[in-house]
C-alpha cells in the first residue's frame, strides 16, 4: 500500500495533512518517504526518511502490549533479577536432568544494556525532554 499526501501552499511554505478518514485506512508498519517538488515535468527529491504507523489504539485487542521489545526485555530480566534474590544456586540436578540459571553478572549487563536501549528510546519519542512543562499544539 502506497500513501500519497499533496501539499497546499501555505505562505512561503507548503503543508501535508490527511483527514482522520484516510489515516484510518493506513496500515501498521514502516514505511519510506520521499519529499518532492514538482514543477512542469521537472521532479526534484530533495528528502527521504521512513516513518513507522502504529496501530490504532481504539481498535486494538485486549491482549495487545504496546510496549518495546526493549521495555520488555527490560522487564522481564528485571523480574528475574527480583526472583533471583531468594535464589543462590546457579544450577541443580533432578533425576539426570539438570537445570542451569543465567549467570547474575550476565542479567545484571542484559538489564544496563536494555535500560539504555530503552532510555534512548524514551528520548527519541520525547525530543530529548519531557513533554510536561513544554507548549504542544494540536489542530483538527
């Protein structure tokens, strides 16, 4: 599925917008853009970028988990971790079967290598900053 978006001049620069009708019918995923002008038969592209749509949330399941697999990853060593204190052996054998645990060194380097992944993430959707105390405009 391709989306095309035309400008409208709009004093010295041009606007994009999509009425919520037509955004209601893009489908999840990540897409690839290209800005471009046209004048006459001449076509200049002068940015690409991509851009990921998510889901609509009024339309989600109940069982949906909008987190990152960063925030997920994080959390579930985190809750290994937290088990984990009550736990000191680091393997055990039952009936020849055995059964060895992640070493605690190895989750503790998972969980700060998941906390910064997440905390970029954090940043990027932010700009950086927290959206309290900052001026953000909407209108429909």
């Amino acid at each position: 599925m391709g989306i095309d978006l035309q400008s409208e001049p709009q004093g010295a620069m041009h606007r994009l917008q999509a009425s919520a009708p037509i955004t209601a019918e893009w489908l999840p995923g990540r897409y690839v853009w290209a800005l471009r002008a046209l004048r006459g038969s001449d076509v200049i592209e002068y940015q690409t970028g991509d851009l990921l749509i998510g889901a609509d949330i009024a339309s989600l399941t109940s069982g949906f988990d909008g987190r990152s697999h960063a925030r997920r990853v994080l959390e579930a060593v985190e809750a290994v971790l937290e088990n984990r204190a009550s736990i000191d052996q680091e393997r055990y054998s039952i009936n020849n079967r055995e059964l060895w645990r992640t070493p605690v060194a190895d989750l503790l380097m998972l969980r700060s290598r998941y906390r910064d992944e997440v905390r970029r993430e954090e940043q990027a959707v932010n700009g950086g900053q927290s959206l309290l105390g900052r001026q953000v405009k909407v209108r429909f």
